[in-house]
C-alpha cells in the first residue's frame, strides 16, 4: 500500500505549497509529488520574461511581473483541474495579489491605478464560484532567521544580492497573510520540525498531516 492509499488521500487532490522565499516549497513538492505519485506544478522562472528586471527595478516592473505571473498561474490552474487532479502545486495564485502586488503598492513601487487594476483583474478571475481552488493550501513556516539562511546557502543569485530587508518584510507580510487566508482549507507546517534533504523519510509524517487534515475538511469541498 503506497502512502496515498494509507492516508486515504484522494487520487484527484490538489495539493498547494505556500511560504515566503527560502522555506524549501520546491523540496516539498517534489517530496509530495513522489510519495503520494502525483504531478507537480512549478512557476515558469527561467522562461519569465520579467524576472530579472524586476530585481533590478522595482518600481518600473512590478505591475509587468504582477499580470504576468497571475495570467500564468490562471492558464496553469485551469490546466491541472482539466487534467482530473492528482498534483501538488509549488506556489499559490493568491500569494500574488495578497503579499506581492499589496506590497508593492504599500511602498509605493506599484502606482495606485496599476494596484487597482491589477486587484480587480485578480477578482474577476479568481474570486469567483467558478475558479478551481485547491483542496488543501500546505503552509511552510518558520523562524526569519533560518529563512535568510536558506536564502544565503540555496536562493538563486539575485535573491542573494536583495537586502534583508526586503525578505524581512515579506516574512512579516506573509504571516499576516496566512492569518486571514480562507480560500481554501490550510495545513501549517514549520520548516525546523523536518529535513525532507536529509531525512526523506519525514515525508511519512507530513502526508499523514496532510490525509487528516483533507478528512477533517472533506464537507467543505462537496
């Protein structure tokens, strides 16, 4: 019996991972992916046309990046609930407008007619009865500290070279996020309680996290 049966995990979920930069979404996709044998579904980096300019200015690509990133995470969720299901997903849709684009507009990188915009392009597409959201949104969390450190020894170059500032308040930003987040159902996980990198066998634990917390909340998605 693989883990998926044990658990009782159905085999058309939809797995979301969320966190802040540096919390190891990737590694728990990919360690999801293979112990429940579902799909993945990873944020186009290298082919983003914007990315690296955005680094560089803030301000004149925010709004860019921001339609760009919500136009591909929309087609790439229509395509996994078309698919019939059975994946787990680095990265959410709502991080996009609820931590990213609000922040941008705080700081004044982001104009207030392009946050408008972009907020109510958001709305149409997403906010609505007949957007696919997932069936549970996986939670990475943990101390800014060891955030920043993973940052320094795994994030892209790029990522290295922002001030910690930024990353700080995006952490601050995320919190505050994932407290009013009701979307879909959400399972919390703290990064310093596994090592999927040196103990691939904690994975176990977290899918029966996982299986628990999709029985609980089972009436919510009928």
């Amino acid at each position: 019996m693989n883990l998926r049966e044990k658990y009782n995990i159905p085999a058309n979920a939809v797995i979301t991972i969320a966190g802040t930069v540096g919390v190891g979404k990737s590694t728990m996709t990919n360690a999801l992916a293979e112990a429940l044998h579902f799909r993945t579904s990873f944020e186009k980096v290298d082919t983003n046309p914007y990315l690296n300019k955005f680094y560089e200015d803030f301000e004149k690509w925010s709004f860019h990046l921001q339609i760009y990133f919500l136009a591909e995470r929309f087609k790439e969720q229509k395509r996994i609930f078309e698919y019939g299901g059975g994946f787990i997903q680095d990265r959410s849709i709502y991080e996009d407008t609820g931590i990213f684009a609000k922040m941008h507009y705080d700081k004044g990188t982001m104009t207030p007619t392009d946050y408008e915009t972009y907020t109510n392009l958001f709305g149409a597409m997403v906010m609505t009865p007949y957007f696919p959201h997932p069936d549970l949104l996986v939670y990475l969390e943990g101390p800014m500290d060891d955030v920043i450190g993973r940052i320094q020894e795994r994030g892209r170059e790029m990522e290295q070279q922002t001030p910690h500032a930024y990353w700080e308040e995006m952490h601050s930003r995320y919190e505050n996020w994932i407290n009013d987040f009701n979307a879909c159902p959400v399972l919390r996980i703290n990064i310093n309680d596994y090592d999927l990198m040196e103990n691939p066998e904690q994975v176990d634990h977290i899918v029966a996290r996982i299986g628990h917390m999709l029985a609980q909340t089972s009436h919510l998605r009928k």
